[in-house]
C-alpha cells in the first residue's frame, strides 16, 4: 500500500524519528511502535491483511468517525488512517494518532 501523511508531524515521526510540533512529542517506544505499524501498512497487500495480525487490533470506526479505520500502537494509543483506491494500489492517509 502506498503512505501518505495528513499531518507533517505524521511524516517527521516516521522518517525522523522526531517531531518539532511540541504539542505532538512521544516517548521513544511509541515512536518505535509508530514506525513498525507504518512499515506493515506499507507492506500489506489489503487492509484484510492488517485484521489478520491480532495485536493491531484493526477496526473501522463507527460513529463521528465513520470511514476511518484504525490500528494500535500500543495499549495506549492507536492510529487513525483512511483509505482508497488508486489506479492499482490502495492509499492509506493517515490521520492522527491518538490516546485511548
């Protein structure tokens, strides 16, 4: 699947490791966490793929938040992505990250 950021300090945390935004700093092992769930929605075929890996706990939100899907960080936090369907490859944008 291809990437893309909605968020600049989306795009920093994956590619730097760190962000400038001062509201948005996380601990080292989010950021960890944070690049490997980045790199598996790269290397996913489908989202399909992402339900089969349990401990992503991956869902398609309900409510205010309808058309976004989710996967987990950790126990704490999750990120927010959408997706679609481009040429023959799927988009994911991703979001946010938020606490839970």
């Amino acid at each position: 699947m291809e990437i893309h950021f909605e968020e600049q300090y989306l795009s920093d945390l994956y590619y730097k490791g760190k962000t400038a935004d001062k509201k948005r700093r996380f601990q080292p092992d989010v950021i960890r966490r944070y690049k490997l769930r980045i790199e598996a929605l790269e290397n996913a075929a489908g989202i399909e793929d992402l339900h089969q890996i349990h401990s992503f706990h991956c869902e398609a939100l309900k409510g205010e938040r309808k058309g976004i899907s989710s996967i987990r960080v950790n126990d704490r936090r999750r990120i927010e992505f959408t997706t679609h369907q481009a040429e023959r490859e799927t988009v994911v944008i991703v979001c946010n990250i938020l606490e839970l």
